[in-house]
C-alpha cells in the first residue's frame, strides 16, 4: 500500500479516537503509528495492515480470537502485544471501533504507570 493511503487509513483511525488525551499520529520504522500520551497503540503497517496493541488481558483475548497468531513484525522483531487485523475483521467498523478505544486507553493507563514509576524513582 503506499504512503497516502496508509496515511489516510491513519487518520480513519485517529477519527474513532477519543480527544483526551490527544492521540498524535507519527512513523515508527517507517510505519504509521499512533500514539496516545506518548505510547504507541496503533500502526498501519507499509503493507496497509492494521495492528492494534493489546495491553489488557481482555483486548488481548478479543484479538487472538480474531486474528491468531498475526503480530507485528517490524525489522524482524515480533511484537507480541500487536495483532494484525485480518481484511474480513477489518470490515466490522463497530468491533474495529471498540478495539482501537480500548487500545487507547491501555496506552493512557501504561503511560501513567509509567508517569507514576518516574516519580517514585526520582523522589
């Protein structure tokens, strides 16, 4: 897929979104990606392919569910938290549409625990 289609796939995806925090859409290996409050939780991959990251136990089995065994691979590595969305899942906006809010907020709540790990050692 080239590079203005991912990045309008992209911004499909920034429109499911909540405002708050804001996400922020980037590259990351060259892949468009979304952040929210700093971590990444969405990528269009250079192949068009949708991964979604799975930070609760519960999104995560929704996604293994629906996709199997497709992570993420990018420069060889595989990135166990991140499913790619098959095409016929993809078609389902309001399944979609739950997963990408449910992978924001598990991006929110990692970068506050993270937020919170810095002041505990930096105190």
């Amino acid at each position: 897929m080239d590079k203005l289609n991912r990045a309008r796939r992209i911004q499909s995806l920034m429109q499911l979104l909540p405002e708050n925090p804001e996400p922020e859409a980037g590259l990351y290996f060259g892949e468009h990606v979304i952040r929210v409050a700093g971590q990444l939780c969405l990528v269009v991959t250079l192949k068009g392919r949708i991964g979604i990251r799975a930070i609760a136990p519960e999104l995560e089995a929704e996604l293994q569910h629906a996709c199997g065994d497709q992570h993420w691979i990018a420069h060889g590595k595989v990135y166990g938290q991140w499913y790619l969305l098959p095409e016929p899942v993809y078609q389902d906006a309001g399944q979609v549409c739950s997963w990408v809010r449910q992978a924001a907020v598990g991006a929110a709540r990692l970068s506050m625990g993270n937020h919170f790990l810095r002041q505990v050692y930096h105190d």
